[in-house]
C-alpha cells in the first residue's frame, strides 16, 4: 500500500496534494485519488510516486483565497 510523503496511508477517493511537472517546471495541484498501487497512486489520469503526494486530513477546512 502506498504511502504519502508524510508516511500516511494513501487509499481510493483520499483529497491530496501532489507535484505535476511538465519538462521544466512543477505546480501542485489537488485531486483525488483513483487507484493506489504499491508505491505509486492514479490521481485522475496522472500516476505520481508516492514521496510527490501529500494526504489532506479530513479534519482540516479547504483553505480560501480572496476577501
């Protein structure tokens, strides 16, 4: 099973930020997760290894930006 970057475990449908990087530049973007495999996860149509993943709490409120 699949781990995030702080070592917590990543399962199906868990809200997660990840690096995407496109030759020379890098953003991070959220998802969900659609399938976990054992040391990489599908967020969407994109395979990321597991140390570019980091599992949001379900706990924590989504931050906003704006006034």
């Amino acid at each position: 099973m699949a781990t995030d970057f702080l070592g917590r475990t990543l399962n199906i449908g868990d809200d997660v930020i990840f690096l995407n990087y496109n030759g020379t530049f890098a953003n991070l973007e959220r998802g969900k997760i659609t399938k976990v495999f054992p040391h990489v996860a599908e967020i969407g149509m994109k395979r990321r290894a597991e140390y570019k993943i980091v599992k949001i709490p379900a706990d924590v409120a989504p931050v906003t930006h704006g006034r």
